[in-house]
C-alpha cells in the first residue's frame, strides 16, 4: 500500500509541475510577442539613422575630420560586455553566451591584450564567480524582458567614455543575436570603434533596403559638421546597446517557451508512465487481497 501511495503522490507532484511548466510557457509566449514587436518598431529607425549617419559623414569630407568614434587604434585593452538573463529556465541560452564570452576573452588574452569584462545579468555575474573569472564594477541588473532606453543609455554613456577618454581601445558585446523567431544565436559583435558603413541586422539578418538615393542627395551641414557627428555617432553608439538589449530580452523569452514547451512535453510524459506504473501496482495489490480473502475462506472450511 505504501509503494502505491507514493506513486501517487509523484503523480500529483508531476501534474503540478506540469501545470507551472505550462503556465511559464503561456507567459514566455506572450512576452516573446511584445519583444518581437518592440524590435520590428524599432528597427526602421535604427536603419534610418546608420544611414543618416553614413551620408552626412561622406558629406562632410574632409572638413569633418576624423570623429573620435571611428578612431581606430592599436588595440591594447579590450572592454567586453556581456549581455545575458537575470533568471534561468530558458535552456542553454545563458550557458551559450557566457561560454562564447569566456572564450573570446582568452583568445584576447592569448593575443597580449588586457580585457576589462562587463557584466550584464545576475547569471552572468554568479557563472563567472563560479569559474572564478574576473569582472568590472557591481554588473548591471535593471534590465528584464523591457529595457528601458533611459538604463541602456547609461550603460552606453560609460562604455563611450571609457573608449573616448582611451582607457579602452575596443568595445565587444557579446550577446544572443535575434535572426528570427526559430533562430537565435550568440555572437560577438564591436561596437566602439563605429564602422559607418556598418549597420545594425534585422529580424531577419538583413535589412531590406530601399533604393540607394545617397548620389542624388546634397546635404547642406547645419550649424557645422563636427557639431552634426558629435550627436549622430553617440547617438548611433546608444541606439546599437539598446538593439542589443531588445534582441536579448526577445531571445530570452523564445529560449524560455522553449524550454518549459519540453519540460512541459516531458512532464506529461514521466505523468502517463507514472499512470500506468500506479494501475499494475494497484492490479497487483487488488489481486493479493483477494488470494487473501479467498486463502482466509479456505482456511475456515
């Protein structure tokens, strides 16, 4: 009796798991939608800007100069920021990333660089405590799946800085890219110094770009061209963060539905297994009460 009321209870404690696994999947889902769209929103506009920024620099010419932005330098110290989940039940979303980090920051490393690592997410910080990795500062927590523009600007305004003032030469981010609503990957990407030629991807992988009017367009630069860049390329720096934390916050919520879309599958499962193990164990049971009452029986004739 008392290996039946334990299967019992198994199968009461797996159909409460199921019902939570499945409540998370729901969520995941519907925060997986307003990522989803925030990006397609946003996207448009980061498009315009890299552009705006591309034609009002090669309008500038030579009278532009060099903004401090695009300076590339000889690189000695690397600022690395990592960009991963506050929570965990989202697979190997956090694992992925971190590791792709951790290597990154050897290979740098083995190249004589210095490497000043940034954490971004409470399972950043305790993965690299863990594996006893060095990082910079307490690591930023404010993010979930909305970033609000305001906290990323802040984050981007010390990274600017720090690679303004040359205390870094390089900015790398690493985090989980948004190609599109089956496919998230962990990539590397710089983000100081600026390539203008380079702008940020789509949902889905590129941007589909309209029909190149640049040759067509005089640009008459007001009130003067260093004025004009000193506000698009730090503009442009922010904006590329703040992609960033939009495609973590979307990857996140798709690797979660994921995950509690098979832990829930699989739930459901070890429950039907559990079932039919809790009905031979009740046959069995059944059928040695009634040896026992038909042995009592025969005893008594």
């Amino acid at each position: 009796m008392g290996n039946v009321r334990e299967i019992k209870g198994r199968i009461k404690s797996v159909k409460n798991t199921t019902k939570i696994t499945r409540t998370m999947e729901l969520i995941a889902t519907a925060k997986s939608q307003v990522c989803m769209s925030r990006i397609k929103q946003a996207l448009p506009y980061f498009h315009a800007l890299d552009e705006i920024s591309s034609q009002a620099l090669n309008a500038t010419g030579d009278e532009g100069g060099v903004h401090p932005l695009l300076e590339q330098r000889e690189v000695k110290r690397v600022a690395i920021l990592v960009v991963v989940a506050n929570r965990g039940l989202c697979g190997g979303y956090n694992g992925n990333c971190l590791r792709m980090a951790r290597d990154h920051r050897a290979a740098l490393l083995a190249e004589g660089k210095e490497v000043d690592l940034y954490p971004s997410g409470k399972k950043a910080m305790s993965w690299l405590r863990f594996a006893k990795i060095p990082y910079e500062g307490q690591g930023y927590t404010q993010f979930e799946d909305r970033p609000p523009y305001d906290e990323v600007e802040k984050v981007a305004n010390d990274l600017i800085r720090r690679f303004r003032t040359g205390e870094v030469d390089r900015v790398d981010v690493v985090y989980t890219h948004y190609v599109s609503a089956g496919r998230q990957i962990p990539v590397v990407e710089t983000m100081l110094p600026i390539s203008p030629k380079e702008g940020p991807d789509s949902a889905d992988g590129k941007f589909e770009k309209g029909e190149d009017t640049s040759a067509n367009v005089d640009f008459i630069i007001e009130p003067d061209p260093k004025s004009i860049l000193d506000t698009l390329f730090p503009l442009q720096a922010r904006l590329h963060l703040f992609r960033v934390y939009l495609e973590t916050a979307t990857s996140e919520q798709i690797a979660r539905r994921i995950a509690m879309k098979n832990a829930t599958e699989n739930a459901t499962e070890v429950g039907q297994k559990l079932k039919m193990l809790y009905n031979r164990a009740r046959q069995s049971q059944i059928t040695n009460e009634i040896l026992e009452v038909l042995g009592g029986a025969e005893a008594l004739n």
